[in-house]
C-alpha cells in the first residue's frame, strides 16, 4: 500500500509539533530560487533529488507546483517559516505572469486556426505566424499593396502613374520626410480607387490607414492582424492571407 504524504514536503512533527526537516526544507529554498531564475516546473523537477515521498522518488512538475504555490511555506500558527513573504510573492507573479502568456497563446492558436479558410491543413502555428508576420511587415513597408489589384480592366490614370513613382522614388531615400510620403500614399490610394471600376473603398482607405501608422515589427499582434487580415490560405504549404478588402497577399512575395 502506498503511504499517503499527509506533512507537507518540507516539514516533519516532532513532539507533537511540526518543525522544518533538513533536506527537506533545504530543497523547498532552492525551489523557489531555481523557480526564480527562469527555470521551469518540468526543468526544476527533473533535477530534484530528495524524495518528494517513500513511494514517490521521482518528482513531476505538479509536485513542484504544490510547492510554490502553499502559502504555509511562509509561516502559520502551526508551520516554521521556510521562505519569507517575499520570496513567495515574487514566484507567485512569475507563476501568475506564466499562467497568464500560456492562456493568450492558447487563445492566438485558436484565432489563428479559425481564420483559416477551408480545409484547416496540417500546419504549425509558428509556421503561421512567421508567415503572417512577413506579410504584415510588407504591407507595412508598402501600404499601397493593399490597394485593390483584382483580375479586372484597370487603367491607371497619369495622375496614380505620377503619384506612385513620386512614392517609390521617396521610399528609396532614407532621408524622406515621413509625413510627406503618408500624405502621397493616401492621395495614391484615393487615385487608384477613383480608377477602379467598382467601389471598395470604404474598407480600403481604414485597411492603408491603419498600416500607414505601423512600424514594422517582428512581434506577433493577434490584433493588429485581426484588423488587416480575413482569411488565411494554405495551399501546398504556401500561406497567403485574403486581406479584410478582399486583397490576397503571398508570404512568398507574389
């Protein structure tokens, strides 16, 4: 029969009262210290040694778990002090913080995943979000390309011809004057919709604003992306996002 652990780790009664055991106790600090240094339950349990119990030598990451998070380790009527209220506290934030950025990754795979057009493809959701993040990072470069380029008749007029090389040529100096070429990029993108044979442009002009006050970015922002794109295409394992206007965009570039 296996023997039930009714002390908590760290403590043993003498004489009628609990008082810290030596290793013990020993190993409850240095749980809390490696906890504090960045390591991980499973890491911290992988390199314990004392005995968590007779019948359990070898420690799981839920047995640390329970150590971090017993307030008792602190000190009460009954129980010594083994780490002080500081200590605790400051495991507990990180655990708290931990808990915290698990569940919203969680949630951005979720999200992700269901803005997956059609059939959802087996696909990592790094692989994803690498994707979505370079075709971000282009529009963001170039917000024009959010502009309407559909398999239709467009003729652009001389003044979107003129308007978009003035762009480019400001682009490709490091020494433009930003405000000026956020002004160009919307008079262009007002051009190009007064060119077009049909009407978008009440989802257009917020979809360039909205990249024209971005800064590209290797961070991954669910809502930022949720704003611009609303789908995602996997095809083949290429991953293109269908923006919120209707625009496709290649990863690759295309």
């Amino acid at each position: 029969m296996k023997k039930i652990r009714n002390i908590p780790f760290g403590y043993m009664m003498k004489k009628g009262r609990y008082i810290a055991e030596p290793s013990e106790s020993e190993a409850v600090v240095m749980i809390y210290k490696m906890y504090l240094n960045g390591m991980s339950l499973k890491d911290i349990a992988d390199v314990m040694t004392v005995p968590y119990n007779v019948d359990k030598p070898v420690w799981t990451l839920n047995m640390v778990k329970r150590i971090i998070e017993n307030k008792k380790y602190t000190g009460t009527s009954e129980y010594p002090p083994i780490i002080d209220n500081a200590t605790f506290d400051a495991v507990r934030a990180i655990a708290d913080e931990r808990y915290d950025r698990m569940n919203t990754a969680d949630d951005v795979t979720k999200t992700l995943r269901s803005m997956i057009k059609g059939r959802k493809p087996r696909i990592s959701t790094e692989k994803i979000r690498t994707a979505i993040v370079q075709i971000i990072n282009s529009l963001i470069s170039d917000p024009t390309l959010a502009a309407p380029k559909g398999n239709y008749e467009y003729t652009p007029s001389r003044e979107t011809i003129a308007a978009d090389d003035k762009i480019r040529t400001l682009m490709q100096d490091p020494d433009a004057d930003t405000e000026q070429l956020e002004k160009l990029i919307f008079e262009a993108a007002s051009l190009r919709y007064n060119d077009c044979p049909y009407d978008n442009r009440d989802k257009t002009i917020p979809l360039i604003e909205t990249l024209t006050r971005q800064e590209p970015t290797a961070e991954f922002d669910i809502e930022l992306v949720k704003s611009v794109v609303k789908y995602i295409i996997i095809d083949n394992g290429d991953i293109s996002a269908e923006l919120v206007n209707g625009v496709i965009i290649s990863s690759q570039g295309e």
